[in-house]
C-alpha cells in the first residue's frame, strides 16, 4: 500500500498550475479580443463574525473561511434542500452528504465541525448520535459561514471547525410578503416531493425602527429511487415543518432581538428496508409494510435573546442568552445490545432509542478598534453552557445512557494589530469544564455493571496565533496560522459501553477532554476577473477520540489524530455573463491501532471523505435568466487493507462516483421560476458513507439518489 501518512505533491503543482492558469486566461480575458474588456467590479467584501466574535472581511481572517450567500443557498435549493449536500459543494473539506437523517462520515477535515445556528450550538459533543445537521428550513437562511480547522475563540467543541448558520433579518422597510412552492419528481411512483413556505417581513421606519420576521414551512419527500429505478433505503427524511420568528427592536446604538425557531423532521412509518447485499453490489432498498416501532423522528428548538451595542465605550458589545432543546429517535428492531433475557427470551425483544439534550448558556463580547494604539483592535468575552444529555431505549423504558450534566464557563481575550498590508492576532481562551453523572447500571448486553457516579473537571488554556501579509495592490496575499480547539470525547458512547465491574466515573481516563492543533499555510490572490486561495494544513491531537465499530455498537478508543490536508478553491469571471468555479480538497488522516502504537492505521469513512474536485458554471443566458451546472467528483478511496481492531476488519472501499447537478432560474413579472435536476445523468453509484463504512452490512449498504426533476415558484408582494 501507499504511505498515506505524508500529503502527496502532485496535486499541489497541477493545482497550482491551475491557478496560474486562471490568473493568465483571466488577464488575457480582459486584455484580448475583437471587443474591448468588459472588467468586472470586485465582489463586496464578505463580513464574517464566526471566525473572530466581530465583523471582519474575509480577506483579513489568518484561516480558511468560506461565506456562502443567499444565492448558493437558492441555487443549491433547487437540487436539493439537504443541507450537508449545500456544505459538500461549496466548502473544500467537507465529506460528501449521506442524503438520510444521520450525518455520520459528514465530517470537516477529518473531524466533526461545531454546528451553530445565529451562535446557538446544535451538536450535541457528550452523546454525538449524528443527527444534528437537520435543524432549520434554508428559507430562514441568510448566509453560513464555515471556519475550517479548530477554533479557540468559539470553544464548545469547536475542534475540527465551525458551521454556523446565520438566519434572516428583514433588510427593506415597509410589509413584504414571500410564498414559495416546489414540486418534485423522479418520474416513478411513491418519488414525488412538495414543500410551501410563507414569509411575512417587516421593518418600520423612524429613529428607531422595529422588525418582524415569520416563516412557516412544510415539505414531504416519498421514499425515491436510485440511478436504476429501485427504491431507496427508508433511513431518510420524510417530513419536514419549520416555525421561525424573529423580532427586533433598535433604540438608538442598541438593538434587543429574540429569535425562536422550531424544526421537526421524520422519517417513513409505512416503509420497511429490504436487505441488499454487498458481495454482488445489490443496495438495501425499501417496500411498502409496517413498523413494530415507532418512526425515526427528530425535534430541534432553539430559542435566544440578544443584546447589542454598536457604541458602548467606543466599541462594539453584545450579550446572547439561548436555549436549545434536542431530541432524536431512531430506528428499532430486534437489536442484539438491546436483548434482555429478564424482559423477553433473546432474540425476540423489540426496541428502540432516543437521545435527549438539554441546552442553555451566554455568549458575550467586546471588540473595541484602536485600543490605545491606531490598528491595535481588543476582543473580549466570556461564554456559559449548561447541557444535560441521555439516552434511553423508548419501548422498555431503560436507561442506556444516564443523564450527563455538564457545564463549562469560558473567559476569551483576542489582541488583532494592523501595519499597513500586515494583521497580526493573538488569543486565548481558558476553558473551564465541569462534569457530574450519577451512578447507573449498564444494559444487560454489557453485563449489567454497577458503574458508581462522580464528577470529572478539567481546565485548559487554549491558544491562537495568526497573521495575514496582503503584497501592496497586486492582489496577493498569504496568511499562517496556529489554532488550538477544546472539546469533550462522546462521553454517552464511553459510558454506556462500560463491561468491567468496579468502574468509576471519577476514574476513567478516556473522559479526558480532546485538545486539537490545527497549523496553516494559505496563499490568495484576487483580480478584477479572477480569484483563488490555497491551503495546507497540519492538524494533530495527542489523546483524540476514535469510534470502533462492531455488531453495530460503537465504543470509544483514545488515540492520536493527526489529518493532513491541501485545500484549493478559484473563481474566474470569464464573460460578464459568464463565471466558473472550483475547488479541490485533499485529505490524509492518520490514527492509532491503540493507545502508545504508532499512526499506523487511515481515519475511516466515519471521520474523513474522500479526496473531492467540485467545478460549476454560472451562465446568464438572456435577461433575468441563468443556469448553473456543478459536476462533483469524489475519489475512490482504499483504507486500512488487512488492519484489525482486535477482531473487527477495518478494511474500506469506496469506488467513487461523479454527479452533474443543473439548477436554472427565471426572474419574470409573476415571480422567480426555477428548475433544478439532482444527479442530471442518473448515475447510479452507492454513497461515500454507505459504500465505505467498514462496519456496514447489509441492511445499511446505500445507494445514491438518482435523477430527480425540481421545479419551483416564488413570489414576494
């Protein structure tokens, strides 16, 4: 096999000669021709908050920043409204969507990202059940902003990167209604799909102007079909209704806003899965029947209250209080963990379980400019989180996860100065955590173990060092950075699976928390008519947290991480009606068989995609008309060939696959009109995560959706 523990060159030059390219077809393209050059204007700067707890162009952030915007959300709704799928075509390291309700293998760099939504965290890192990437309709959706690599300055288990979720807030005064339609269909029966949405927005004028925003929405997907007309799986989303409000008050420099967004989400209760198999590449695939259980479903609330001040002592404060409230069932059966002989003769006991979360905390900071010194520009803050998480199995009423009580309190200070063309940062951030459990008892399956309650308290000081040099007016620029990231391990996952007797929480060592480094090196350059940015990066962590899989359970082994990685994206405005993408990722993720072994073994499909080349264009074919075509490559992928974990093969196969994606828009008089066809070639290839997953079987083996027709309406009054 290959050595994967060093990033391979060879993409680096093509790609690096692919960006010369852009830049010398880009300055041909304005200097050349019959017709005299058309240039342009530069894209407005895009401000992001994510990455710095203030407003900052992306331009001055030492890191790899992605913003996409109101249009790429439309665009990408269209084809699909999956919003790991949104994620995959426009953020390099993103691993590919699984298209169900669970998110496992959808991960950042090789590691999981912290989902937030306007700030308020959505994951759930003490029991990480992989269903946290459904929690709002994208038309509450005004920009996401994904910082890649660990974060010291947003904390809350932000080890491998931040998606934040940013919602919308009314822009123009006056009442605006929105309705939106869509209609979808695979030409097949039981493939067809619908959503209506409605949008009521307000702002008032005056001195101190209010605003109003509702949404509510509802969309059903059937059940589908693949690239050869056979039903898809049934682990998918069915329904979807979301509730959304925000209201706003400005008093002067002040503004007082409460957001409250409910999203429910479930899965079919009329379709049962029929076994594929592996060995023939025959995919599970689903008929018409009638569950013993209940449907998968997933129920997502969250609630804040903000406080700003865009002139508080010559800066800029701001105060949320939030709460999020979080629960996911999943699917049942007759699963070996879950036999008990003292409730059923094993073998015959049905059930199912369902993970609850518990969130509430304060998000606070002070960014002041020229604090005491013209450029030098002061971050200041501190951040609460209080978060109660179980599991429990539904049918029978027992607790496979006992109540996890955590809390962590989270001073941060950040010192940014700018000379001219260089911007230098400095930050840390103490990370203080606190965990209780009370004692419990273990599933029969594990013997039912005594495990005797406790607390477990850590501290960390986590720190962040960059720069960023922009070369004059040339366009060019470089950054390097060193980020540290906190986060606790999946402590529902270790703690449910204890089998030795005498344990203690107070105790165990994997309760530890993980401490990320993420090192980066990115070069930028932006024209009048093209753009591109490129990264390497080093990410490691001594004592990371890797899941092994067997009979389809997961147990926690606390083990080295270190991912290696190349990332490219460029844009070149070829026509002023014309504009092409692409962006390339390269990742290399490396692990231990065991604590003290050497990095001898790849990170599984679970944790890292496959190397990935999205490539788009964007025509504007007549007035108020255009097209967009993206064609996603993934690349096939062998791993860990004849490793074991004791006796579990960790051997992985993906044979990659490429999909063409087309989503067209018409601004007319009676309102935008938009048609969108997923997977245009209806392709039939089987899914990264259903394909890879070494510890898949046949139940689980997943093909991709195939040509799938979306057409829609829209229309504000």
């Amino acid at each position: 096999m290959p050595d994967h523990s060093t990033v391979s060159i060879a993409p680096h030059l093509a790609l690096t000669t692919l960006a010369a390219a852009l830049m010398s077809l880009g300055a041909q393209a304005q200097t050349t021709g019959d017709a005299p050059a058309v240039t342009p204007p530069p894209p407005p700067e895009q401000v992001v908050v994510t990455a710095t707890r203030g407003g900052k162009a992306v331009e001055k952030i030492p890191g790899a920043v992605s913003v996409i915007g109101r249009s790429e959300i439309e665009a990408q709704g269209l084809i699909s409204e999956d919003p790991s799928a949104l994620l995959a075509v426009q953020v390099p390291g993103y691993a590919p969507s699984r298209q169900k309700l669970s998110n496992f293998g959808e991960g950042l760099r090789g590691r999981n990202a912290l989902l937030l939504l306007d700030g308020i965290p959505q994951t759930n890192p003490l029991r990480l059940g992989g269903r946290e990437g459904y929690f709002a309709d994208p038309m509450i959706v005004q920009r996401i902003e994904v910082v890649s690599g660990a974060s010291a300055v947003q904390g809350m288990g932000a080890t491998g990167g931040i998606v934040n979720t940013i919602t919308r807030t009314p822009q123009t005064p006056g009442t605006h209604q929105t309705v939106e339609l869509k209609y979808s269909t695979q030409g097949h029966s039981n493939s067809q799909g619908w959503k209506a949405g409605y949008m009521l927005e307000h702002l008032s004028e005056g001195e101190n102007p209010y605003d109003v925003l509702l949404y509510l929405g509802k969309r059903e997907q059937d059940i589908g079909v693949d690239g050869d007309g056979r039903y898809l799986a049934t682990e998918s989303l069915h329904q979807a209704r979301d509730a959304y409000l925000k209201l706003g008050q400005q008093v002067g420099t002040q503004r007082f806003q409460l957001m409250l967004n409910q999203f429910h989400a479930d899965g079919f209760d009329d379709w049962v899965d029929v076994d594929g198999d592996r060995d023939t590449g025959l995919p599970t695939s689903a008929q018409h029947g009638t569950l013993d259980w209940q449907a998968p479903r997933n129920q997502v609330r969250s609630t804040s209250l903000e406080w700003s001040d865009s002139d508080l002592a010559g800066g800029v404060a701001s105060v949320q209080l939030f709460k999020q409230t979080f629960s996911a069932r999943y699917t049942g059966g007759v699963i070996t963990t879950f036999q008990d002989a003292s409730l059923a003769p094993t073998g015959t006991l049905v059930d199912q379980s369902q993970i609850d979360a518990d969130k509430w905390g304060l998000r606070s900071s002070w960014v002041r400019p020229d604090f005491g010194l013209h450029g030098l520009e002061f971050t200041g803050g501190v951040d609460l989180l209080h978060d109660t998480s179980s599991q429990k199995l539904t049918m029978t009423g027992r607790t496979w996860v006992p109540p996890l009580k955590y809390r962590s309190l989270a001073p941060f200070t950040q010192l940014e100065y700018t000379w001219n063309d260089l911007t230098l940062r400095a930050g840390l951030r103490h990370e203080n955590s606190h965990l209780d459990v009370d004692s419990y008892t273990t599933l029969a399956f594990y013997g039912n173990r005594a495990v005797q309650g406790g607390t477990r308290d850590s501290a960390k000081l986590v720190k962040s060092l960059g720069g960023v040099w922009r070369f004059g007016d040339s366009g060019w620029s470089s950054f390097v950075s060193y980020n540290e990231g906190f986060g606790m391990p999946d402590v529902g996952l270790i703690l449910r699976a204890i089998k030795t007797a005498g344990q203690s929480v107070d105790s165990l060592v994997d309760l530890q928390p993980i401490v990320t480094n993420n090192r980066e090196l990115g070069l930028a350059w932006r024209g009048a008519g093209a753009s591109f940015s490129a990264s390497v990066y080093d990410s490691r962590s001594s004592l990371g947290s890797q899941i092994v899989v067997s009979n389809g359970i997961g147990t926690v082994q606390r083990v080295p991480i270190q991912v290696k990685g190349f990332e490219f994206s460029g844009q070149w405005r070829v026509l002023p009606t014309l504009k092409l993408d692409a962006s390339y990722a390269l990742t290399r993720g490396r692990t231990a068989a065991a604590a003290g072994q050497p990095l001898d073994l790849d990170l599984g499909a679970r944790s890292q995609g496959p190397d990935k080349l999205v490539m788009a264009g964007q025509w504007d074919f007549a007035p108020e008309m255009s097209g967009r075509l993206t064609l996603s490559h993934f690349r096939p992928r062998t791993a860990n060939e004849d490793k074991l974990s004791g006796t579990t093969r960790l051997a992985e196969h993906f044979s990659g696959y490429t999909v063409l994606d087309l989503a067209t828009t018409w601004r007319s008089s009676w309102g935008d009109l938009g048609l969108g066809v997923e997977n245009l070639l209806d392709r039939q290839y089987f899914t990264y995560y259903g394909q890879a997953n070494y510890s898949g079987g046949n139940d689980d083996y997943y093909a991709g959706r195939g040509r799938t027709f979306t057409v829609s309406w829209k229309r504000q009054f």
